[in-house]
C-alpha cells in the first residue's frame, strides 16, 4: 500500500502517526526530512510545531521499505525521532489538544548568580567574609609596595572619602601615607571590617578581596563549592551549546578562583565569561540589558537568568530576561505571589 503524504502542520503530526505503519513513517519522514533537505522546527516540550511543506522529490528516496536491511539511523520507535542526536517526543501525549499549551523559550545563553544560587549562602558568610577579615592585614603587610595594592589602597581611599561624605557607619580616615605604612594599613583594615559586616557591594573592597582569596586557594586554604546539582546542569547546558556566564557581585577574579577549583574540581571548562558589578548593579535593570548586548543576542528573552535575589530578578525581567528564581536552603523567603518560576535544583531547568 502506497504511503499517504503525511502532513508535518503542527500537533496534526501527532494524531496522524498513530494510525501510519511504522515502514510508512520512514518513507514519508525520510522524504520530509531528509530528502528535502531541510528539518522540522520543535518546541521545547519535543512537539513538531511546522515543517517543510510537501513537494516534489528533488532526488531518489532511500529504499525504506525493507525493514530486515535497511539502517534506519534516527529513528527510534513510532513516538520518538531523533534530531541532532536528541530523541524528539512526536507522540499524541504532547497536549495537542491543550489550549492552555505554553512552550518555553529559545534559550542562548544561561547567567547564574553565585551565592544562593550555584553555592550555599553559609559558604560565603561563614567561609569567605571571615578569611578576607581575618588576613586582610597580613595581605596588605605582605604586599604594601606592589603595584596591585597601592591600587587596591588608591580606589578604597576614594571609597572612604565617599563614606566619610556621606557619614556611612564604620568609616573612618585614611592617613597619608607620609605618615607610615603600619597607620595606614590599620586604617584600611578597620575600613575593610566594616564594609565586609555590612555585606556592602562596592568595587574597591571587592576587587582586595578577590586578591585575599587568590592566596587562599593557592595555598589550598579555600576551595569552592557548589550544590550537588551544579556540575551534572553545568555539563548538560553546556553540551548542548547553550553558552554559560556567571554575574555576581564577587569580582570576576573571585568568580574565576571559586569555580576553578571547587568540591567537583574545576568548572570553568563549562562556563563562557564572568560578569561584576562594573557592568553595574544587580538591582538596576540597565545593567541587565548590557549584559544582553554584550552576548550578542537576537533578543533579550534568549537569555535566561538565575538568581535567588527578588529585586535582581525583577531588574532582569524588565530588561526582557527570561527568569528563574532559585530556592536553595538557607536563603531569604520570596514575597508572597512574587510571579517568577522557580526552581531547587538545575537539574529541573
């Protein structure tokens, strides 16, 4: 019996290879996909949304007919085809009759926040804050005359003058350093303290920190850590092409030190870039949208964003993101009816 032309428009597909023999199917797949030369486009939930339109053969079929010789390469059963080494589901059960149907968007590119969200909070406060408090003297005793920390003591110098302006908690005069390296680096350190307890993110004491860290892990005083979940999501987006970046607060040095070397070893292999704050504030949607021009981008939306802060999350969708919000223990509750998804393992994104 000779094949019916099977028409690929959307979940009709589904209901109609319930009824095709399964020799039938590789004929007509054969011809619509690969004799056209062309490929169907899938949603998300593996759903054959469209696909080339029925047309003349433009070059002899394959003899699919013959089951015992043929090789029948991607196909797998009558309710899954293989597309780009991925099984698509093209069965009746992808809700063909489900208005309510939504599909989820085309992701590019994925950006995780750190703490809360790859990495338990308790690992920065509890392990982190405390080595930068307790080794920032020895740091800047150790490497006072070095280019990298009369730049360090250059931008806090400034940040204090800030402070002072502005009569922040804990600010308290830099000498000059005319008056002696031990003044001054007392100085930094009580500063240092007292941004470090108010969990401020600013650049200047960022960027020291990040340079206390890079000693810690050099001298295996530090390893990273992420949940459990990490790495197998991390290994599964990126083998998929989606491009991975990482967006905190930490300094892009920081970043780098905590995924290099981590409880599941070193994760950079799976990660694109790192953004900070010089991109600009978490909280402030602008900072969202450069980020968005900077990967390149067709659209916003293609960028999916993964924070457990609210307020980031709410700047990132206003910069037209797509946003999940991660429930990890020991972080903050979410206001009540907040909107977004969320999630509390990658392995569910």
């Amino acid at each position: 019996m000779a094949a019916v032309p099977l028409k690929l428009n959307g979940v009709a597909l589904a209901l109609a290879l319930q009824s095709y023999s399964t020799s039938n199917l590789v004929v007509e797949l054969s011809r619509q996909f690969y004799i056209s030369g062309r490929t169907g486009q899938f949603s998300a939930n593996r759903a054959i949304l469209c696909s080339p339109s029925t047309k003349p053969y433009t070059r002899k079929p394959p003899k699919c007919s013959n089951w015992s010789t043929l090789n029948h390469g991607p196909l797998c059963n009558r309710n899954r085809y293989l597309v780009n080494n991925s099984s698509i589901d093209v069965s009746v059960k992808v809700a063909a009759t489900d208005p309510d149907l939504h599909f989820e968007p085309s992701r590019r590119c994925i950006v995780l926040d750190i703490e809360g969200t790859t990495t338990p909070i308790s690992f920065v406060t509890d392990v982190l804050f405390p080595y930068a408090r307790d080794n920032v003297g020895r740091h800047l005793s150790l490497t006072y005359d070095t280019t990298e920390t009369q730049d360090d003591i250059k931008l806090l110098r400034s940040q204090v003058e800030e402070d002072l302006k502005e009569g922040v908690k804990g600010a308290v005069p830099i000498p000059p350093a005319e008056e002696g390296k031990e003044e001054v680096i007392a100085a930094l350190v009580a500063n240092v303290n007292a941004m470090i307890e108010a969990d401020r993110k600013i650049g200047a004491l960022k960027q020291l920190q990040g340079h206390i860290w890079r000693t810690g892990f050099k001298n295996d005083e530090l390893e990273g850590i992420v949940f459990d979940d990490v790495p197998k999501a991390l290994e599964k987006w990126h083998s998929s092409g989606i491009k991975i970046y990482i967006y905190s607060s930490g300094s892009r040095l920081a970043q780098r030190l905590i995924f290099g070397k981590t409880n599941y070893g070193d994760l950079r292999k799976y990660l694109s870039g790192f953004f900070d704050t010089t991109v600009g504030n978490k909280k402030e949607t602008c900072s969202y949208v450069e980020i968005s021009e900077s990967l390149g981008v067709d659209k916003a939306s293609e960028i999916l964003f993964v924070t457990d802060v609210y307020q980031e999350a709410i700047a990132a969708k206003a910069a037209g993101l797509e946003v999940i919000v991660s429930v990890r223990p020991g972080n903050g509750p979410l206001p009540d009816n907040h909107g977004f998804k969320t999630v509390n393992s990658f392995l569910a994104i």
